[in-house]
C-alpha cells in the first residue's frame, strides 16, 4: 500500500526522524490556516505548497510551488487542489489533487551551502536482506542518475542478524561528503530512519531529496513509503490511511469483493484460479500473439457468482477483446466450475459481448467441457493449454 507524503512523514516523524514540518489542508483557507500554525510553531515565514498525490516529480509538474506570504498560500493552495497534476510519473490524463501539504521552507540562507542527497531503503531480493542505497546526487529522478552517473550510487547491505551497524551509518555519512554537525546528524538520521522502515513494517522508503539545511540540520523533505501488505492486519492505523482515491478504481472493486486482480494493457481478459497458473496463463497469451488485459486470480471457489463477479470487472476494460477463462479443478470440481460459467453468462445476458475460451483441467474436466458444449453459449470449451491457446489467437484473428 503507498502512502501519501505527508503520512510517510508522519511515520518517519514518529520515529525521530528528521522532516520539513507540514500539515495537510483540503481547501485553500484550512491551507491558510495551516501556514499560520507553522509560523508559530517553527518560525517560519515562506512556506511550500506540494500537492498530495500518489505520484513522484510533482515539482516539475508544477505540483510543489513556494509561497512567500499569505496571499500566496492562498492563491497556490487553490491552483494545486483540484487540478489534474500531469507529471513524469502520471499518465496522460494526470492526477486529481485533493489536498495539499503547508510545509515550512527549508532552503533557507544560513552560514554554509544547502545540498541534497537520495537515500532509500529496500528489499535486494537477489540476496535477500534490507539494504540502504543513497546518492549525493539528490533532487533529481534516481532512474537518470543511474543510467548516465551510476558509480554516483551507493548502496549498503545489513545484515538481518545484527541489524544497521553503527560504521555503516557512519559510512554512508562519509560518502555523502559531509564533515562536523552534518556527519553527526546524517548518521543518526540514517539509523532512524532503518528503525523506522523495520517497525513500521515497510517495504520502500525512498527520501528524495533529504536536504542537509545551511545550519547542518539533516532532513527528509520528501517521504514516498510503501507498506508491506501482508503486514497491514497489524498496523491498524496505517493501514487506515488507505486513500482509495489515488488506486485504480476497477482493483479497489475487485478487492472488495475479494478477488485478486491487476489492470494490464491488454486485449485478453484472464480469470484463472491460482496466481502462479494466472502468471502461465498470461505467458500463454503472449505465446498466442494477445496481450493480457489483466491478472486475476478467483481463488479457490469459482461459484456462478464469482465467476460472474470476474466477468463483470474484466468487462469493464473496454480493451478486452476476448476472455480465457484457465481453471484447474483440483479441490474444485471442474463441471461446477462450468455450471458457474454457464449460469453466470445467463445472468448477465447481452454484457458479455466478447468471445469467452474456457479451459477446465482436472477433476471431471471432460463432464466439464461436455456441460459447456451443450450449453449452446458463445463458449469455446478446451480441455489442454495449446487448444486454449490456438482458439485465442483465432478469435483475435476473427
Ligand atoms: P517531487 O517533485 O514529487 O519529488 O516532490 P519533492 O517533495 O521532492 O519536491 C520537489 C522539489 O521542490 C525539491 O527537490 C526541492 O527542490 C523543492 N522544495 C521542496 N521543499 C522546498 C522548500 O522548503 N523550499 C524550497 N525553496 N524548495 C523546496
Ligand atoms: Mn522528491
């Protein structure tokens, strides 16, 4: 689950993490009212406007602007919220803002030179351990940095079995060039911020820029966190910042009605029991020369209902071109899985107006395709992956 900036902020904060102060605002009085609060709280008199959306270079999109007076928080605050933030990171059509962060201004003058760094935190899969990957090159996107200075990153492994060692925050601190106050604070920021990725059970930190101040104060001025979500039952109230708004309507449908689903770009919708035979089954439709409109997996009751609850989410892709249904009958019978594609068709009569590949393997599959031959539905019955495959790429062809 990703998490808007001012909630990853709001963790990182919970845990002594340095961050530019903010506080969220609907409109663009409470956005007043809010900059009012931090003038008194921090000293601050110019304040950042960013726009909360789940997408990152909102800066160049024009979604995080500098206010210098009250006027001007007023005046930005109502251009970001309810504009459609196009930025690198969005499609086309952009983002909806809803809300906006008040933030202090930290690029203040001071005694010595502002700089940015990158530092995100993450899961090496190759090796299986957290590892911290940092950049002096921050404020810009980490993909260019990679492609055209990658010996500009850096990254350090921990070991699970004794956690973030001291000389390795004090490592990453040397790297990053810095000496005296900053060193100090960059090394203490470090080690709060990897407590804070472990306990708060996340799976992506990426702070991008943190910002060391011109009085050597070390900062996240941005914050995008990803929650582990296998880990939200336990973390009640994040898990209750959930803002379905920035998720893709048809997936937030899905969910509640407990299916797995994914939207894809795809002409061929797939619904298909299981995620590693809906992985297969989407390599299968490559192979036929489809694309593969979606993942979903029904999981282990493929009733009428369910089935028609598949059929109803993957047709609301208008892209679909035509549906292979891929089901192995192992707990679940095959002809219940074929009664539950014939009743589901029936209820739904004229909406399903795109052909329908139904492959059932298993447990009374030939029962199964017999019930579907006889059905006198626009249903194409296989029993084995390469008949399924071939009457896909002929219904594409039709
Ligand atoms: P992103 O564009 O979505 O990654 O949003 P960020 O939170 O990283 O902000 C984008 C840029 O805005 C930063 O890289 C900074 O250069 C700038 N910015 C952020 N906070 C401040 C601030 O307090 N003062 C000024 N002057 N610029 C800021
Ligand atoms: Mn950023």
């Amino acid at each position: 689950m990703n998490l808007h900036e001012y909630q990853g902020k709001t963790i990182l904060a919970s845990f002594g993490v340095g961050i530019q102060r903010g506080i969220v605002a609907q409109t663009p009085e409470e956005a007043v009212a809010a900059a009012k609060k931090l003038t008194e709280d921090t000293g601050t008199g110019w304040h950042v406007i960013k726009a909360q959306v789940h997408a990152g270079g909102r800066g160049k999109g024009g979604g995080v602007k500098l206010a210098k007076n009250l006027e001007d928080v007023k005046r930005i605050a109502g251009e970001i919220i309810g504009m459609n933030l196009v930025t690198p990171q969005t499609s086309a059509a952009g983002k909806k803002v809803h809300q906006v962060l008040v933030a202090e201004d930290v690029y203040y003058p001071g005694a010595s030179e502002t700089a940015e760094f990158y530092v995100s935190v993450l899961l090496n899969r190759a090796t299986g351990r957290n590892m911290i990957m940092y950049s002096t090159e921050g404020g810009m996107d980490i993909e260019t940095v990679a492609e055209h200075t990658p010996h500009l990153i850096f990254t350090e492994e921990i070991d699970p079995s004794v956690g973030l060692m001291p000389f390795q925050a004090r490592k990453i601190a040397f790297n990053l060039g810095l000496s005296g106050t900053a060193f100090k604070e960059m090394t203490q920021f470090i080690t709060k911020l990897y407590r804070a990725f472990v306990e708060s059970d996340s799976s992506l930190f990426e702070i991008n820029p943190v910002l060391k101040t011109s009085d050597d104060k070390i900062i996240a001025v941005d914050a995008k966190v990803t929650l582990d979500d296998n880990a939200l039952f336990r973390r009640a109230e994040y898990a209750s910042w959930r803002d379905e708004r920035e998720e893709d309507p048809t997936e937030v449908e899905a969910k509640a009605v407990g299916l797995n689903y994914v939207t894809l770009e795809g002409n061929v919708g797939c619904m298909v029991n299981g995620a590693g035979l809906a992985m297969a089954t989407m390599d299968l439709i490559k192979m036929a020369g489809g694309a593969p409109a979606n993942f979903l997996d029904v999981g282990g009751t493929a009733d009428a209902k369910r089935v028609e609850q598949a059929f109803r989410i993957i047709l609301k892709d208008e892209q679909v071109k035509a549906i292979l249904i891929n089901i192995f009958g192992g707990i679940v019978r095959c002809d219940r899985v074929a009664q539950g594609v014939v009743d589901a068709y029936k209820n739904m009569g004229d909406s399903i107006n795109v052909p329908i590949i139904v492959r059932l393997q298993g447990t009374n599959a030939v029962e199964a395709k017999a019930l579907l031959d006889a059905s006198g539905l626009a249903v194409h019955a296989a029993v084995q992956f390469q008949e399924a495959a071939d009457k896909v790429k002929e219904v594409l062809q039709a």
